[in-house]
C-alpha cells in the first residue's frame, strides 16, 4: 500500500482549495480602470462580503455593461441591502450579480415599473422566465447607484450555478496589482478553560516590525507559553498603494517549517455567512478593527475554506506531546495576483506547571533567608541565561539587588535575600532568555493568610468566560477568594490567581452553576471564617445552555435565546435602568443594557417588551437599539407593537428601549421645484423620502 506523507497530503489538500474555475479572462462590469473599494470575504457585521465593491468616484450614473452572454433571471428594488439590483445568468451557467444601482436599462426597467405599478409597491423581488431577457456581452444593462446600503459604488458578485458566491479576482476577472499585503499586529489567545496572561487577560496584540524594502515583517519578542493557545493576525491588502484596505486572499501559517493552518478566500457559504464572527476577532471587529483574522478553528465555525493541518483546530498546545523548547513560526499573507509578505515569530513552549519549585527556605537571620530551588526540566531546553529574584512593589514588579544567585548541583539554585521584612515580601522568579524571551515563574513567599478589606471588584465579559479581578491601593500579599450568589444560595467559590500584592484576577467558565449570578463577594483570605468582604451586585446569565431559554429582566423586559441562537455556552449582562429625562428623549420604556456590547450569535434573539407607562403614543412605539457612536436610536427591523407590547429580533448586546416615532419622514432631493411650470407631460419626479427612526 502506498504512504503519501503529511507534507504531500497538505499540499494535496493546498492544491484542491486553490482550484479555481477554469475560465478565460472576463471583461469587468465598467468600462474604465477598476478600482476596488471592498473585497471578497471583507468583514460585515453579521456576514461576509459576498463580492468586490467597485469605485465610481462618488458619482451616480455610471454605465454598466454585460461581461457575458445570457439572461436577465432576477430584478429587485429594496430600501435595504442591494437597493435596486440585477442578476445575470450568463451562457457559461455562472450568474453575475449588480447591486446599488440607481436604474436599469429601458426593456428592463419597463418590467419592474409594470411590477410596481400594478402592486402599488416600490419593493419587487422579480424572478425572470429563462431567455425572457437576452443580454449580449458588452450590452448596457445599468447605471450605477446608491441605492439600499452605503455610498456610490457597485457591488459585483460572480456564483456558480448552485448559487455559491465565488471569487472573482481568480476566477476571470483581472487586475493590475502589484501590491503587497501589509502586517501590522499578531494577537496571541489562550484557548484553555482558565489560564491568564500575566496581566490578566486572555488576549494579547504586539506591533510587528518591517524587515528593509522586501515587505518581509517579524516579531521582535519572543513569548513564552505552557498552555495551549492560537495565532491571530492583524493584516490586509490593497490593489493599489493607496488604495483602500481589503481582505487577504489566503494566509498560512507554519510552525517549523511545518503546514499548521490556513485560511483562503476563494468561495463562500451563505449557509455558513454568520460565522465571519468566528473567521475575524469579533471582539476587535466591534472596536473598529475589522482585518484581524483569527488563524484557529473556534467553536462553530463551520467555514470551509479554514483548515488546519490536523486535528489540532490551529491551537498549538492542544495535543499535550509539543515538544518543550523554542520553536520557529511564520505566517504567508498572499494576494490573488502572486503578490506575498511573511512574517517570522519564535516562541518558547514550556511545562504545564512552574520550572522552578521552592525545595525549601531557611532563615539565616533577622533579615536575612535563603531559598532553594530545583527545576522540573531542564532550563537549558528553554534556553535560559538568567534567573533573578523580583519583588512585588504595588502592581509593578522590580528586581532585587540584595539578592545572591548560586548555581547548585543538578541544575539547582539557591537565593539568598537580605532586606527589611523579608517574610512579608511577595518575590517572584524571573528568567531571562535569547532573543530577550521572558519567563515568569512561580510566585512565592509573603502570602499572609488575611489582607485588607480596601479593595475593589471588577467584572467583565470576555469571549470565553468571565474575567474577575482584585484590586488594592495597598499592601495586600493575601491570598484570595470569590463567592458567587444567587440570592442567599451560594453557587460556587473560586480563587484568584495573585498577579501582584495589590491584583488577583480569574476567568470563570459559564459554567451551568452560574447560570445566574446576582451577587461577587471577595474575601482577602482563603479562610471562610474570616468576614472582612466586598460584595459587589450583578445581573449575570449563562446563555446557551439549554435548548430553550426564557429570562425576566425586571418586571417588563422578556429576553428569549436558547443553544440554538449562540455558538457556545457564554455570560451576559442584562440590566435595567430609568431616566428621569425619558420622555423627552422619546422613550416609551425603561432602558435595558445587554453587556458586552459585542457577542457572537448564530441566531437573532428575541425580546419581548411590556409598556409599563399607558402612553397615548404607545401604537408609534418600536423596539430600537442606542448606536452610542452616533448618538442615534436604531429601530429594530422586525419591530412590532401589540396590545402594549413591543417584540423585535436582537444580534448582539448594547442599550435598548421602546422608542416613540413622533417625527414625520424628510423629503430630500425633490428634482422639480416649488411654484415652477413644466411643459413635460411625462415629467419624472425623483426624490429621496429619509425616515430618520428606521434608518429607511
């Protein structure tokens, strides 16, 4: 039987993802030098970018021509979306699809304003009899627009026969680039249930740097790990210099010299769309950050054109047999034109728990005590130089000069420390490698057993759980624990991990235990006779963990999400407040604030509002959403009102409310004008009507 090794099946696999359609060199959809504002497999919130968007220079009115033989198969004019849009089915049986636009040509137009007509609504969905409408290549179909969603441009979609959105760039439709696409941040996230970064996070983003004028990029620090984790990368591409920021066609990453993940552009699922919040860091995403791909398979994901090269999901550390030392890393980002950048990275993967554990520690005099320590692997396989003694002074730490290092036997150490209270110092092993790699071990010494009641409790909602932290302006070395409450029951304690004297921090798992938390209560010691607590009042739910979930917020507010609606089991906040200036504000409700802002949903979730105030206006009154950029309420498209109740669909958390719509639409843009004669008895009136609530 014959082996085909790892190596050649990956290539294999590089092979079959990189085959495009065969087709000959198409003629692009305007008859000018194309310029691309948006590319295929661009961040949408909730979607992918299912074409490429091209530039029309700010204008209206460009001509659009056929770039194949075929038929018109569907017509349709939206407020939304596409606005007016037009689908081609071409000879070749792959359809080509044109949105925003602002007319269609005279045979065309003529069927959607019969439509329109005859139905006395401007919004048609037409779906075509085959060759009906014949359309010859180079034929003027269109104008170009601004119709549905955004500024003047042309969304241009090319799909196979089974309605699949392929990519254009490499199927037919060329460019002239020679652009490179850019680095500028890797992220690194860890992926176990509970593990911190030093300073308490779960995710991390380092500047890179460019290497000359070759468009190469590295990583000047080197990171140490020893729990599984997984790469992201900030980067994009360009088809110009200047030109505006779009997705990356493939990327792949190597960990030495090794295949380990890829991610390539070349077709899309609309079954599969919402799942751009699992390809890109959501989280970044929200911020504004919108090129930060993720190169590990998350939860859910079902995403085709992201692999890993084993059963790993792209998550180094998964496996639990890496191998323990410094390991080599690179990422290839390339274009769909041959244009490519790399970036180099090392990291040290180390053992799960310290490298170094206190032997045992022997006080020589008032102010003087020697410690001992023996490694549990060898520190030369980690390629350590140096290791130091570092104090904890607040939340910083700094190094000791007081300390004597001695190398024992056996790759044993020995510290001797001399200073003023020694026994209440918190100390900490810092080991210094090549290339300025870093290690934190252990923390050790001066954790009283109780510390000050002066601190603060901090909560937040991470993408994998809930991130508690601890925080003193003062002196406080004591170990700690957290109580979680549901009323008067006791749900679970956890324990804090101490950063410094002064912070603990911890990632709660939504755990089915926590599926609703009222209550943190912090306690300075570990021991559950000692009281001196700060209690700090919550609104916490696990979502997701059953089929069917139905939570009552308050007395009004009915939030309904199940397994189903989410990808994973996650918390959110969901709290009730009043303004005394509601009604000049428009608000027919209290307001309801679902924490974090962004979370990923696979389904909308539904919320259900009662009225509680009897308002004239109540029948006026939609569920909307507090776009806090803008200062702008968003009403919600599936609003209802009902015997004083208002439903809607939610995506994702933020502020919302019922709001009352008082204001008339605005008439813009009217093309004839007040008190003026015209002799035209089949005079056109074009006008824009804006509803400012609904965003229409």
């Amino acid at each position: 039987m014959m082996k085909v090794s790892t190596r050649i099946r990956w290539l294999l696999v590089m092979v079959v993802g990189m085959a495009g359609v065969s087709r000959a060199e198409m003629d692009w959809p305007l008859r000018e030098d194309i310029d691309l504002s948006s590319g295929f497999g661009d961040y949408r919130p909730g979607h992918f970018h299912f074409g490429v968007d091209l530039r029309t220079g700010g204008t209206i009115g460009k001509s659009l021509y056929s770039p194949i033989d075929g038929y018109v198969m569907r017509v349709r004019t939206s407020y939304i979306g596409y606005g007016k849009s037009l689908y081609i089915r071409g000879d070749d049986s792959f359809i080509y699809v044109f949105g925003h636009l602002a007319d269609f040509n005279g045979p065309i137009d003529q069927i959607v304003k019969t439509a329109q007509q005859a139905t006395r609504r401007y919004a048609q969905d037409l779906e075509l009899p085959r060759d009906s409408v014949r359309v010859k290549r180079g034929e003027f179909i269109a104008y170009s627009g601004q119709t549905g969603a955004g500024p003047p441009h042309v969304q241009f979609e090319v799909r196979t026969t089974e309605n699949v959105p392929i990519n254009p760039l490499i199927n037919g439709f060329e460019l002239p680039d020679t652009v490179k696409p850019v680095f500028e941040r890797i992220g690194f996230q860890l992926l176990d249930e509970r593990s911190l970064f030093d300073d308490g996070t779960r995710k991390m983003f380092l500047d890179v740097t460019r290497v000359g004028k070759s468009g190469q990029y590295r990583l000047d620090t080197v990171l140490y790990f020893h729990q599984p984790f997984g790469i992201l990368v900030d980067c994009y591409d360009r088809m110009r210099s200047s030109g505006m920021k779009q997705a990356v066609h493939r990327l792949s990453l190597f960990i030495d010299d090794r295949p380990f993940y890829e991610v390539v552009f070349d077709s899309l699922d609309f079954s599969t769309t919402k799942t751009v919040g699992l390809e890109y860091d959501y989280f970044e995403a929200a911020d504004g950050r919108e090129e930060v791909r993720t190169l590990f398979k998350k939860d859910g994901n079902a995403f085709k054109g992201s692999r890993a090269s084993g059963s790993h999901r792209g998550v180094f550390g998964l496996s639990g047999a890496e191998r323990i030392g410094w390991h080599q890393a690179r990422v290839v980002a390339e274009d769909c034109f041959g244009n490519s950048v790399q970036l180099d990275f090392e990291f040290v993967w180390g053992p799960a728990g310290d490298i170094y554990r206190v032997d045992s520690t022997v006080s020589v005099a008032a102010d003087t005590t020697l410690f001992y320590f023996s490694p549990s692997i060898d520190p030369k396989s980690l390629g350590i130089d140096s290791v130091r003694v570092f104090l904890s002074r607040g939340q910083m730490w700094g190094p000791v000069i007081s300390a004597i290092v001695t190398q024992l036997g056996d790759g044993k150490l020995s510290f001797r420390l001399k200073g003023y209270q020694i026994e209440t110092a918190v100390l900490r092993l810092f080991m210094f490698g090549r290339r300025g790699c870093l290690i934190r071990d252990n923390i050790f010494n001066g954790l009283l057993k109780k510390g000050t009641a002066k601190f603060a409790v901090k909560h937040e909602i991470v993408e994998d759980g809930l991130l508690i932290t601890l925080e003193s302006t003062g002196k406080n070395a004591a170990q700690s624990r957290l109580d979680l409450y549901h009323g008067d029951s006791l749900l679970g304690t956890e324990y804090p991990t101490c950063l410094s004297i002064a912070r603990f921090a911890c990632l709660i798992p939504p755990l089915p235990q926590y599926r609703r938390v009222d209550r943190l209560v912090a306690v300075m010691s570990l021991d559950t006779a000692y009281r001196s607590v700060v209690s700090d009042s919550v609104n916490l739910y696990v979502v997701g963990l059953e089929e069917k979930e139905k939570f009552e917020v308050g007395k009004h507010l009915t939030v309904q999400i199940g397994r189903n609606r989410v990808y994973r089991p996650q918390f959110v906040e969901i709290g009730e407040h009043t303004l005394m200036t509601r009604s000049r504000l428009g608000l027919n409700s209290p307001y309801y604030k679902v924490s974090p802002n962004a979370f990923i949903c696979r389904e909308d979730f539904d919320l259900t509002l009662r009225l509680p105030y009897g308002h004239p206006s109540d029948d006026r009154s939609g569920l909307c959403w507090l776009d806090e950029q803008a200062d702008h309420w968003v009403w919600l498209r599936d609003s209802r009102f009902s015997d004083g109740v208002v439903t809607a669909s939610a995506s994702g958390g933020g502020i919302y409310a019922a709001v009352m719509d008082n204001e008339l639409p605005r008439l813009k843009y009217l093309s004839v004008g007040d008190q003026r004669r015209y002799q035209n008895r089949r005079l056109a009136v074009n006008f824009v009507i804006e509803d400012t609530l609904s965003g229409i």
